[in-house]
C-alpha cells in the first residue's frame, strides 16, 4: 500500500468520524420559572448494545450513546413572545413543530428541530412548558 492511499483511508475514517459524531442523541426543552427557556441538543456516538445480539429477541431501541457535545440556547423569559406548535409542509407530509417567537421581531427560535415528535408528545410538551412558564392549565385537571 502506498503512502498516499492510507493518507486517503485515514482522511476517509476521520471524516466518517466526525459525521457519526454529528448525530443527535438527544434534545431537551427546560422550561425555568421566571428565568426563560432552555433548549439543549446532545450529539455523538450511537452505537448497537452487545445484549441485543446476543437475546432472542433483539429491541432495536436498546442502544449505547457515547455523547460527544452539548450545545445549549437560553431564552430569558421577557424576550419570549409566544411558545406555539406550528405545522409544516414537507412533499406530501405534514411535520409539527414547537417553536418560540421572539419579542420585537426577533425571529423564531425551533426547538426540538432534529427530532421528529409526534403531535400528541409536542402538544404535551407545549402544555408543560405554558404552565411553567406562564402558569397556564394549572386548574384544568
């Protein structure tokens, strides 16, 4: 093997390397009673659990997260404007989306953007972080 073509192999690993490394493990939305809003996504390794192999029947969730970053956005509470679950259009798909819109024409700030939640997990989330924040559906149980 040439000098060259382990340069190229090594360059193609690292590469792979840093695109599995990109991969989001996680997200989270931390609602903080007067303070704000703060959304978190962790990225890294997921990798298939040895058990998995080795059990009758193998649970494709049953995996080993190797985080490798955190990146995390805080929005003070007297810049939110609205937190809404909005809908987007993708093809011929309907993909919802919570979001948080920023006062004086700040922009929207989506969180969760890498997953795909379902409707009914967004709209609890919704309600969870309202009532943090905003004490909303407190008397509605």
């Amino acid at each position: 093997m040439s000098q060259y073509s382990i340069i190229a192999w090594m360059a193609a690993l690292i590469s792979l390397n840093l695109l599995k490394s990109r991969t989001i493990l996680y997200q989270s939305v931390t609602p903080l009673p007067s303070l704000g809003l703060q959304l978190s996504t962790t990225r890294g390794f997921s990798f298939p659990s040895l058990f998995q192999h080795l059990s009758a029947q193998p649970d494709p969730t049953c995996r080993i997260l190797l985080p490798m970053s955190t990146s995390h956005t805080f929005i003070p509470l007297n810049n939110i404007s609205a937190v809404i679950i909005n809908e987007g259009l993708s093809r011929w798909n309907v993909r919802y989306y919570l979001a948080v819109v920023i006062r004086r024409g700040g922009g929207v700030v989506v969180a969760l953007d890498g997953m795909r939640q379902p409707h009914a997990v967004l709209l609890e989330i919704y309600h969870d972080v309202r009532e943090q924040l905003f004490n909303e559906y407190e008397d509605q149980e």
